[in-house]
C-alpha cells in the first residue's frame, strides 16, 4: 500500500473512533436533559416551603445569630422566645419612625424620627 492510501486509513479510524466515542456522549445529554425538569420541581418545592417558612415567621429585621452573640458577651442565656420580641420591637419601631417622616413630608426616615 501507498502511503497515501495508510495516512487515509488511520484518518478514517480516527474519525470512526471519534464518531464512537461522541454517540454515548449524545445519549448522556439526552439523559441530562430529562433529569433538568425534576431538579427544577425539586427547587421550586424547596422554594415554596423557605416561602412558607419565612411567612410563618414574618419577615425577620433581627439577626438571631447576632442576638445570641450579644447575650453570650454578657454571660447570660438567651430565651427562645427572645429574638421574636426584639423582632417585633424594632419592626413597631421602623414602623413609627417611617409615618413621622412622612408627616414631615420627608421620604427618608432619619435617626431622630426614632
């Protein structure tokens, strides 16, 4: 053989051996591709309940983490009921100071309208 005729030959080999090894890549792709949608219901399910859990609580202004820190600093123990109250005290208190600024006819709420 020529050769021209065996460089022909192991080009054509090679394009066999690519064409093989890119038809199960095609197939994975294709079984990637069905299994997208379930991930996608698996995070929107995991959305709703974080919806569902953060509006059971409210909408937190108070960092728990942070609160338990400042407790700890002065050697105490914090309640678990704690963090809710402060939450509730300080979104009463925004709440307030954001209706004064208004009368004022201001649309930023300032430290003394605390």
């Amino acid at each position: 053989m020529s050769p021209a005729k065996k460089a022909a030959k192991k080009t054509a080999k090679k394009a066999g051996k690519k064409a093989a090894k890119k038809a199960p890549a095609k197939k994975t792709a294709k079984k990637a591709a069905k299994k997208a949608p379930a991930r996608k219901k698996t995070a929107k399910k995991a959305a709703k309940k974080t919806a569902k859990k953060a509006g059971e609580r409210g909408s937190a202004v108070v960092v728990t983490s942070k609160v338990r820190a400042a407790i700890a600093g002065q050697g105490l123990r914090m309640d678990s009921r704690l963090v809710e109250a402060i939450n509730q005290r300080v979104t009463e208190m925004l709440r307030a100071a954001g209706s004064r600024a208004r009368e004022n006819r201001r649309g930023t709420v300032r430290p003394h309208d605390l």
